[in-house]
C-alpha cells in the first residue's frame, strides 16, 4: 500500500472516530492491540496514587521533562526517540524520568511489569509513557506511533499529549503545548461532544473487539 494511501487510511479512521464521538485511540488499537492495553488496563495492584500532593510532584517533574524536551528539539530539529535520550545533556539527574510516586515504591521494575509490553512503555529508564516514540505500528511497518499521533494532532489539536503518568488516578497528561491536564486511562474521552457518547463509547461492541 503506498504511503498517501495509508495516510488517507489513518485520516479517514481518525475523523469518523472523532465524528462519531468514539475515543480516538480505537483507530491505534487497529493497528496494535498493545496500544490500546495502555488505555485500558490499570495494575492489578495499587500501584498508584490518588493522594493530590503526589499529582503535584508529578506535575512539577513533567514541567521540567517538558522543557528539555522542547531544548533537546531547538537544537536537534527533532523530538528525542525516547526520554531517555534527554540524559544528561537536557536532563542532568536521571531520576527525573521516574514519577516521585514511583520512586517511593522503591521499585522501578517492578512498577513497570504492569506496562511493559507496551510500546509507549518501551524505555526502562522511565516510568513515563512517552506517546511520541518511533516504535512501529504493527501491521502499518511504514508508519510508527508517531506519525499516528501527528495525525491525531491534526484532528485534536495541541492537547494530544506526549508524555502520560498512569502512576496516578486520575491519569496525568503532558500535553504537546505543555499543558497539564488530568484524564481517566482513555484520555481521548476528554474531547468527546457528550455524556452520551462516552457512554457510546464504552458499549460499543466494535470498539471493544478491536482492542482485543
């Protein structure tokens, strides 16, 4: 399939989800149903935080993370592949990349069991879903979960977010402007018209098999 056709392919998916009301990322879990466990799936154990003085910890981390990302692109004319790569030069203490929630737990990797086999998921070094890596989309080898983010932007704008902290509940987002802002695990429900179609959305049998 040539590489206009499956733009217009991801285009099209994308604007009759958004139409409809339907969170945005079934048109990721056509593509890999790993994308969509990193909506869906919250740990099995209490593994996070609903105390409002951890969010703020977080928040202050993700600002920080936000503006090293931003140097690391005026200087590379690029985003980083992984946050990892904004050690040490933009980032000088690793343990920047590490939710302050997560560190109290004492255990990284056994925080991240619950994700790992995620892609948003893949840098060991952090605790953050970076949602702009350049992981391949399975099924689409051409297109990488990047670019189908790019296109989310061109449907949604600037608060599709790069980074997410699933550390909390609710869930915390970075934003692609730098914005904040709180979401459940589906952040796309935050831009849906009505009630009425998250619940669509929620029930919609399609929605839930492609996720499988």
């Amino acid at each position: 399939m040539a590489e206009n056709q499956i733009n217009s392919l991801l285009m099209k998916l994308i604007h009759a989800l958004f139409k409809s009301g339907l969170p945005v990322v079934a048109a990721g879990c056509l593509f890999n149903p790993l994308l969509c466990r990193a909506a869906e799936e919250t740990p099995t154990k209490p593994g996070y935080s609903t105390d409002p003085t951890d969010q703020e910890a977080c928040q202050r981390q993700l600002n920080v993370i936000y503006g090293a990302i931003q140097e690391y692109q005026r200087r590379n004319q690029r985003l980083p592949r992984w946050l990892s790569e904004l050690t040490p030069d933009f980032i000088h203490d690793p343990e920047t990349l590490i939710c302050p929630f997560v560190k109290k737990t004492g255990n990284l990797k056994k925080w991240r069991e619950d994700y790992v086999m995620i892609p948003v998921f893949g840098d060991s070094a952090s605790s953050y879903a970076y949602e702009f890596c350049t992981v391949p989309i399975q099924g689409l080898p051409s297109k990488t979960i990047r670019d189908y983010k790019r296109l989310q932007m061109e449907v949604m704008g600037f608060g599709v977010p790069i980074v997410r902290c699933f550390a909390h509940r609710p869930v915390l987002n970075l934003a692609f402007d730098g914005t904040i802002y709180e979401s459940p695990p589906e952040w796309e429900d935050n831009f849906v018209n009505s009630a009425e179609d998250r619940d669509l959305s929620r029930r919609t049998p399609e929605y839930r098999r492609s996720c499988i």
